[in-house]
C-alpha cells in the first residue's frame, strides 16, 4: 500500500514492501503524516547540501531527492515551526553524509583521516561559530546546522545536546575501531552501542526543538516519558538493522543486530531476520502501552501550573511525534534509495557516495 492517500511528488508511485520487511501493524494503526513544509524543504535541504559542499553537484542532482532525507524529518517533527524544520532537515542530511564519510574511511583504511574529523566535529560542537569556514565541508556544514539549532531554546538546551552528539561522536569511533578490527560486538553490548551510533537521545531532544518548548529534567526523566522515547527510538534503529542487513553483510559490516546474533548467538541469516522481527513487533506492542502511559503523564501536568499546563501540553505534541517516528522510519526505508542495495552496480558501494570528496586521492 502507498504511504500516502496521494502522492508527495508527481513521479511517485505505491512503494511494494518486501515480505520479510512489512509489518501490518504500521500500515494499519499508524497513519503517516507529513509537514505541511515539506516541498520546501526538500527544495531548500538539496541547495544547503549543494552550498555547503557537501555532496558534489552531479550526486545532488541524481540522488538527493530520491533519498528522501527531508521525507523522513518532514514526516517526524510535525507542527515544528519552518525554520526549525529546515534547520533539523540539513542537519539530518549532514548526518547521512558523515556516516558514510565514517563508512569510507574505514573502507579505504583512513584511520588518521578520521582520527582529524572525529577531533574537528568535537571542537565543532563547543565553538560552532569559529568553523563555520572550516576547509573541510563536513566540518563547515556541521558547524553551520549546529550553530542554527542552538539559536532556538537557549544554553541548558545547547549544553545537553552538546554533552549527548559528543557521546555520538565518541560511539563512532568506537565502532571505527570494532570494524576496523572485524570484531563483532556480543548482543548486548551491540544494543548499547546502537543507542549511541543512531543518536537516540539527539532525535529525542529535538523533539523539543519542534514543541518549541524545553523540558525540565523531571519531564524528560519521568519513567512514562522516557520509556516511550525509548520505544520508539529502539524500533527504529531495529528496523533500520533488519532493512540494511543486506547492504551491511555486503559491506563486510560488523554493527547490525542481525550479524551480532549470527556471530555469538548461531542463528542462521533466516533466524536472525525472524529474531530482528520479533523484536521490532514487541517494540510496536510496548509502544501502544507506553504511549498511554506517557499522556497520563501528560494530564498530571496539566492540573499544576501555567507553567506545568505548558509542560503538559509540549508533552502531548513530543509523544504524539513519537508515534509518527513509527510510520516515518517505515515508509523512509522503502522510498529511500539509500537502501535498494540490489540495484546497486557494486552492493558494497554506495552509487549516491563519492569518494574522492570523502578524501580520496
């Protein structure tokens, strides 16, 4: 079935979903929803990646729209005012693209390349303003999209993501090395570095970004709240495993929950797609109860004060988001061209990724 009642683009047809990767339960109980901005966005998000270098000219051209990088935000940060959106839009597009500069330099063996950009990106994050002219567009574009959402909630707001995109800096690194090395971390200790490397805690918080409110720890800390944002940040990252197994195999990876139960637990490939299934379903499942959970929370906040009927009503509009990341990362996984690995000409090789912009010589 399509994502939409109607087309987001006049070439757009219904997306097939694979077998192994359709899950009922999304296309029938949750509804996608876009951001009214979304044409714009997507318009505006190809000229920063183009202004900013940081995809070439010919790639952009090619392949931007159809990775649908501003699709999966559009669809995520509803009600977020345009500029927030656009802000969080060009710096997920930046994400992308310095995962696969993360992906590149382990390929062509460029452990001092990234050893550089992991230093810079750190230096970045504290002192954006001073890199906005930085040789490197990664480093540049990232300055720029950073310094653009810290201008929105103010110092306390700025300082947790600082304190939580370092971690997500530092979780690279660590599976630089893991992959590096062809080691394959156990299970759980997978699951913990994935929170990390899929920046759980960064989408959450912008979350905020969009209720254009900030929470106060005992909100964002409350059991209900978190455990939903957690829920919904698991399904996620889960399902990208499931969908990108195949690229990753490909690619001789070692960070995918699939190929961490193949390697310490003895599944087959079979096994480990039906074990991946499972899990992501059970995070649907508890989802549902969370969810409800999370707006009884919600209402508690709306008895209080003005200022804890504020609270509450921020908390309705972040959990209801939370529900569309459901439909939003399904629906991202199917359109995007960033994972039709079998139309690849090289399925170790990304044809959207160029390599000597990613420093190669």
């Amino acid at each position: 079935m399509p994502a939409f009642p109607h087309s987001t683009s006049p070439t757009a047809t219904a997306v097939a979903v694979p077998p192994a990767l359709r899950l009922p339960v999304i296309e029938a109980a949750f509804p996608r929803r876009l951001h009214p901005y979304w044409p714009r966005l997507q318009e505006k998000t190809r000229s920063w990646l183009l202004k900013k270098r940081l995809m070439p000219a010919d790639k952009v051209e090619e392949y931007a729209d159809g990775l649908c990088y501003t699709d999966l935000m559009a669809g995520y940060y509803i009600g977020a005012p345009d500029e927030v959106l656009q802000a969080i839009a060009d710096y997920s597009a930046w994400f992308f693209v310095w995962d696969d500069r993360h992906d590149r330099d382990i390929v062509h063996r460029r452990p001092a390349a990234w050893g550089r950009l992991r230093s810079q990106l750190h230096t970045a994050l504290d002192s954006p303003a001073d890199h906005l002219h930085h040789p490197d567009p990664l480093v540049a574009g990232f300055a720029d999209s950073v310094l653009r959402l810290y201008s929105f909630l103010g110092p306390t707001w700025n300082a947790r993501f600082a304190r939580h995109f370092h971690a997500v800096i530092e979780a690279y690194d660590r599976e630089f090395r893991n992959r590096t090395l062809g080691h394959v971390p156990t299970v759980d200790a997978y699951l913990e570095l994935r929170r990390l490397t899929f920046a759980h805690w960064i989408w959450t918080d912008l979350l905020e970004l969009s209720a254009e409110c900030e929470l106060p720890e005992h909100v964002r800390k409350h059991p209900a709240y978190r455990r939903a944002a957690l829920l919904s940040q698991e399904f996620a990252a889960w399902y990208n495993d499931l969908c990108s197994l195949p690229k990753e195999i490909a690619g001789d990876e070692v960070h995918n929950l699939g190929i961490s139960l193949i390697h310490h637990e003895g599944l087959t490939l079979e096994e480990a797609v039906t074990e991946i299934r499972r899990r992501v379903g059970q995070c649907v499942t508890d989802f549902v109860a969370a969810e409800k959970e999370a707006l009884r929370f919600a209402d508690t906040l709306a008895d209080g004060t003005v200022r804890e009927k504020e609270l509450g009503i921020a908390v309705r509009a972040i959990v209801a988001n939370m529900r569309n990341w459901f439909s939003t990362v399904y629906w991202f996984h199917h359109e995007s061209g960033r994972y039709r690995v079998d139309s690849w000409d090289d399925r170790s090789t990304p044809p959207y990724v160029d390599n000597e912009a990613a420093g190669e010589k």
